[in-house]
C-alpha cells in the first residue's frame, strides 16, 4: 500500500492506494475559523470513506492519522469534522459545538412586510455577501472567515442539497442583505441569512414567507444560532429554537499546533481578562504541550512554562472551553479539569459559554 498526499485548490487529498487503485481517502478544506476576534487556521475533514471490500481493516484510521501529521507539518492550528458516533474520539476529536435550528409558522411569518425589493443574486453580489456576513458574524465563535477567493456557496443547508441565493436591495439598488434557501420542494429552509436593520429583517421574512406558501409548507426552518440578529428579530412572530448536542459524535474538534493556537488567540484573551489582576499567571499542561498566560506591560504574552501547580486538562477539553461548548467549573466536576480555586475562577472568566455556529455552506 501507498499513502499519497496531494495538495489541491482549498486543501488536500490523502488517499491510499493498493495496486494504482485509491481504496481509502480523505480531504483536509483549508478554513480561517474565527474565535471571538481571534481567527485560526483550520483543517476540515471530509470525505473519509473506504471501499467496501477493504472495510475493517484500520484503512481510515490509517489515512486519518496520516492527516494529523500533515496538519501538524503544514502549519494547521486545529482541526474540525462532522462524525459518525463513537469513532473520532479515538482521534481526539471532541464534541464541541452544537447544531442549531429556528422554526416559525408561515402563517406568523406573512405578517411581516416587503419593504425593500429582493431579486436573485448574481455572480458580481458574492463580494457583497462576504462583506455582510463577516460584518454579521465578526465575533461569532466557530463561523468561517470569507476572504477574497469566496466566491459563493456550494450547497444549502446539508451536504449535497442544492441552494438559491437571493438579495435585498436598497433604495439605490445596493445589496444590503440576503437568504440562501435549500433550493427543493419538500421544504421551505434557509441554510444562512445576512444583512442588519429592521427593513431588511422586514424584507427577507417576508420573501421566505412567501416562498413557504408557493411550497405549501406550513412551517419555515433556518439554520441560525438563536442570538442571531434576524434569530432575535423572529422572536416576535412566534419561533422556537432547538440546540442538539450530541454525544461523540456531529461537530467535532482539536487542536493540531497547541503554542500557535495560542499565540493566535491572545486578542480575544486579552480582551476576557480585562484590567483586572494582570499580576496573575495561568500555566496549562495538556497532552499535547503546556503553555503560560501572563502580563507583560499592557501585552499578554504565551510562554513555554508549566510549574507543579499548572492547570492540567487534555487537549479535547482546552478545544471545547475555547469553543465555549463546556465551562471550566463543569470540566472540574466531571474530572476533566485540575485547577485551584484562583485559577478557576480566572479561567471562567477567560472560557465564557458561547452560541458557536458555523453556517451550513461553509462545512465540509
């Protein structure tokens, strides 16, 4: 067998061969994925699959593992992937995000109105649409930062799903907001939604509600965190929210480089630590690596230090309090953190609970 490893457009095939022929495979998606302020490099893995005469023999363990260490070699800060139950935690892999789903009634939804005109997006609105949804997301935890080689979404609201894009234009025909719908029949579902201000809300509310009634459903679906602008704007016509956490399995993370992960969120820790005791270091031991937090002046600077009373925690747990899926106080209590009460205390202050989403045409 020959391991190949390709570099593509956007990231990497890894695939495995016997006789010429790939029998199991991999793809690593290049992602900037913010947290907070802080962006980091992400590797997103898709596609792992192995034919089926080759089943049960560690083939994808082999090809996985295998991108770890090309993660690690190419300067990747953390990985990320959408797994079946019970399998990549064996990998590190974390649960550390949850899936996010809004419901409203179509009949509730009517009563918002068309205040602006809408139209079907074209190829020169996507630098538009980049520039709204990063203004809508610049702080949200988990969303993918879209730089000047996005150009559109590949899907809608799940792998495979066909999507249609539409526009809300200004009085002077600019493009102030959008919706990406699963572009099908059997439902009425918005995979991601951008723009601000009560028109524009008004206006795409209005345009899926209209859509919902020439598809016959009585209900409307998006995927959207539940503090989400337009989420809290549809608070007003009656829509429930769902949040599945799952159990080893969907959303899942880890680090790959742990000093550069840090080194990169320094804004965002900064900013949670605030004026307040800078006379405080925190040291962290994982299994990857130890690192240590502390002042310098009005800089906050990462350090290769770890004393007897460093905080110890694995590398799963450090992902999901960056991704601010589980508090340290929880870890604590199930084991998974060893910290004194001072550093507690910091810590949670430092790893606040947070509405980490990332849009469907943005996964992988």
């Amino acid at each position: 067998m020959k391991l190949n490893e390709q570099k593509m457009s956007g990231g990497w095939a890894i695939d495995l061969f016997e006789e010429g022929k790939s029998i199991s495979r991999l793809w690593i998606a290049d992602r900037q994925m913010r947290i907070g302020s802080s962006v980091v490099k992400l590797g997103g893995i898709a596609g792992v699959g192995t034919h089926s005469q080759y089943r049960k023999r560690g083939l994808a363990s082999q090809v996985l593992t295998a991108s770890i260490a090309l993660m690690q070699r190419e300067g990747y800060d953390a990985s990320f992937l959408y797994g079946i139950p019970d399998f990549y935690h064996k990998f590190d892999f974390a649960t550390c995000m949850p899936q996010h789903h809004l419901e409203l009634d179509t009949r509730m939804a009517e009563r918002a109105e068309k205040r602006l005109k809408m139209r079907a997006a074209r190829q020169g609105d996507y630098k538009t649409i980049a520039r709204l949804y990063n203004r809508d997301n610049a702080r949200r935890t988990a969303s993918c930062l879209r730089d000047k080689h996005w150009n559109g979404f590949p899907m809608g609201s799940n792998f495979d799903v066909p999507c249609a894009t539409r526009v809300v234009l200004d009085t002077h025909d600019r493009v102030v907001g959008y919706v990406v719908y699963d572009d099908v029949e059997d439902r009425c579902r918005a995979a991601e939604v951008g723009g601000q201000g009560s028109d524009v809300a008004h206006t795409l509310l209005n345009d899926i509600a209209c859509r919902a009634v020439k598809l016959r459903r009585e209900k409307i679906s998006l995927s959207l965190a539940p503090d989400h602008a337009f989420a809290l704007f549809c608070r007003d016509y009656g829509c429930r929210t769902n949040a599945i956490y799952e159990r080893v399995a969907g959303p899942m993370g880890r680090l790959i480089s742990l000093r550069p992960f840090v080194d990169k969120m320094r804004p965002e820790l900064s900013e949670r630590w605030g004026a307040n005791d800078r006379t405080q270091t925190l040291d962290i031991r994982t299994d990857i690596g130890h690192f240590a937090l502390s002042w310098k002046g009005s800089a906050l600077c990462v350090k290769d230090a770890a004393t007897r009373g460093a905080v110890r925690l694995g590398q799963t747990a450090l992902m999901q309090l960056f991704l601010g899926y589980k508090t340290p106080s929880n870890l604590q209590a199930n084991g998974e953190l060893k910290a004194s009460a001072r550093q507690l205390a910091l810590m949670e202050q430092l790893f606040p609970l947070q509405q980490a989403h990332m849009s469907w045409p943005d996964r992988f």
